[in-house]
C-alpha cells in the first residue's frame, strides 16, 4: 500500500530562520559528522541557514524516513560554482 507523502513545508527558509533567531535549534548528530568531514564551521552553517534561500532542485523526498530533505544555499565571495 502507498502511503501519501507529508507536505512540505511552505516558506521552509523563513521558517528556519525564525527558528534561528530565536535560537530555537540543535546540531544532530549528523549535522555534527557532515560539518566534521566537509569542514564546515557551525558560524557556517548558521550563516547558510540565516542567509541563504531555498534550491528546490535538490530538495527531496526521503520515502526510507518519510521526510523532506530540503538544500538551502548561499554563494560565498569566491566561491567556484
């Protein structure tokens, strides 16, 4: 039996970044390993989430755990694309 997709969250950036700004975040486990192998700063991923918008090209849907996986980017001066 199929069972019907969660909707995704609308406005997913303003979303995160009310969430930021009031502080209202955790790193996870996962978070903490990817920032570790991609050397990655958490003042990093605070910017990228604070800063960046919505790729919904790669956002997608994880049918294993019934979630969204959505890619928020930002361009850093210097940065190759």
């Amino acid at each position: 039996m199929k069972q019907d997709m969660p909707r995704q969250i609308e406005n997913v950036c303003e979303v995160v970044k009310k969430h930021v700004h009031s502080k209202n975040y955790r790193f996870t486990e996962h978070a903490l390993q990817r920032s570790f192998e991609r050397s990655i700063s958490f003042n990093d991923a605070l910017y990228v989430l604070k800063y960046g918008i919505l790729n919904e090209k790669k956002t997608t849907f994880d049918p294993k755990r019934k979630i969204w996986k959505y890619a928020i980017l930002v361009e850093f001066v210097g940065m190759k694309s």
